[in-house]
C-alpha cells in the first residue's frame, strides 16, 4: 500500500495502532472538516483504510509504527533545516578554498 505525503500526515496526526479507531477518527476528521478538497482527501483515505483486498488488519500496527518515525524524522530535518537557514555564521562562504591547503572548513 502507497501512501502520499498528506495520507502519512493525516496518519500521523489523527492514527493511533488500532486500524478501527484510527478510521472513526477519520471519519470524525471528515465530518467536522470544511474544505472540500481536505475532506475529498480524508474520505479517499479512509476508504483506502478499509480495503478488505489488502488485509489490512494483519500489518496495520507496523506501519502505523513505521509512518510514525518517518514522519517525526521529517520533522526533525526540517528543525535542522530551519535552524541553519536561521544561522548568521551559516553560508557558502563557510567553506572557502585557501591559497595553502585545498579546503579550510571555516566552522
């Protein structure tokens, strides 16, 4: 089973282990939502939750779990990334060639 990036956000945010729960906390997403595209993207996703064809039930928990880290890795990259677009000593001068040495790291 593929998943998007807004499916694994939605996971994310609204998914617990337990695949039947996680799709009536869908569900309750979709009804309270109001955007149209937002709530076509739940609905879709859901109903992905309940292919029978996939069986689901037997492996829902591992990707769950696997989602789960790969997204809090994402977020954690983009805090890093943040954090050196932030950083006033950070730049393409950092790394400048000397006339001695090949490459002087200037950190």
């Amino acid at each position: 089973m593929k998943l998007t990036f807004e499916e694994k956000k939605l996971l994310y945010t609204y998914g617990c282990a337990d695949l039947e729960l996680t799709r009536k906390r869908l569900y309750e997403v979709a009804g309270l939502t109001v955007d149209p595209d937002l709530n076509r993207l739940v609905f879709n996703f859901v109903r992905k939750l309940e292919d029978e064809s996939l069986h689901l039930e037997r492996w829902y928990d591992q990707m769950y779990y696997f989602v789960r880290a790969e997204m809090e890795c994402y977020a954690g990259m983009q805090k890093l990334a943040q954090d050196i677009e932030n950083n006033e000593d950070w730049g393409p001068e950092m790394f400048k060639e000397g006339e001695d040495d090949e490459h002087t790291d200037a950190v």
